[in-house]
C-alpha cells in the first residue's frame, strides 16, 4: 500500500484490497482521477503478483476512450486482465493523463513468467459495485474483481 494519508487531509496517493467473498475488492485513492485509477491498477497487480524489483521488458500505450469515470475504471481494470489473459504481460509501473475526457496510459509490463504469482489471477471486473469520485480530499475508486 502507498501513502497512508487519505483520510488525514493530504492525499498523495495509495490503494488497498479488502476482504471479499470469492472476490477482489480493491479500494484506491489519489489527488487526482489519473493518480486514482493507477493506484487501482497497482492494487489489481498486488493482489495477484509481486512485481517488486522486475524490470519491464516493454512499454504500451494505451487509449481510453471518453465516458464516464465508473466506465474508465472498469476499462482500465480490463485492459490490464486482457494483457494478463492474452499477451501474458503484467504492469509493473504505469502513467495515466487525461486526454480529451479519456486517458492515455502508459504502461510498462513484464512478461508474467518472470513475476512471483501470490495470488488467485484476475478474470474479470465485476460491474456492480464500481466507484470513481472526486471527494473531499480527492479521488477515490473501488471496484470488485472476479478470481
């Protein structure tokens, strides 16, 4: 988990996963809507893979499309399961910035082989339940995700 300072004022940015029957469900913050969906996809790969200290062997740009913020988050949250399932590549660092209502992500990915697995993988996001807001500290997302 990153910074500890959501609920004090300040907010730099962090994610956490949360107890969930037979699911994932992962909570994210950050100053901004970009910073909270990257902490979502670094929640996602936590659950599932330590990536701490693997070098990634690619960079992919991604384009979202515009919609609504619930919608990113869950597109956001795909596209990492899809290179998971298809290319079996997984985000070790990533950047996102708003580009006409959607985002250009930047995401650089290791093949999975060469990541520790730690837990159940992720086949889908689940789209009841999902939440991308600004608050009054910032950004906040949760979302639940199908192992």
């Amino acid at each position: 988990m990153a910074d500890e300072a959501y609920g004090g004022g300040t907010v730099t940015g962090g994610h956490r996963g949360v107890p969930h029957t037979a699911d994932v469900r992962i909570e994210a913050w950050g100053a901004t809507r970009e910073q909270c969906l990257v902490e979502a996809v670094l929640g996602l790969v936590e659950c599932f893979a330590d990536v701490a200290g693997v070098r990634p062997a690619y960079v992919r740009r991604i384009a979202l499309a515009e919609g609504a913020d619930d919608d990113l988050l869950a597109d956001i949250l795909d596209e990492v399961i899809f290179r998971l399932e298809v290319h079996g590549e997984v985000p070790v660092d990533l950047e996102a910035e708003a580009d006409d209502g959607g985002l250009d992500v930047r995401m650089a990915v290791a093949d999975v082989a060469s990541v520790e697995v730690v837990g159940a993988v992720p086949k889908a996001v689940s789209l009841g339940d999902l939440h991308l807001a600004p608050g009054p500290y910032g950004w906040t997302c949760a979302a639940t995700v199908d192992v």
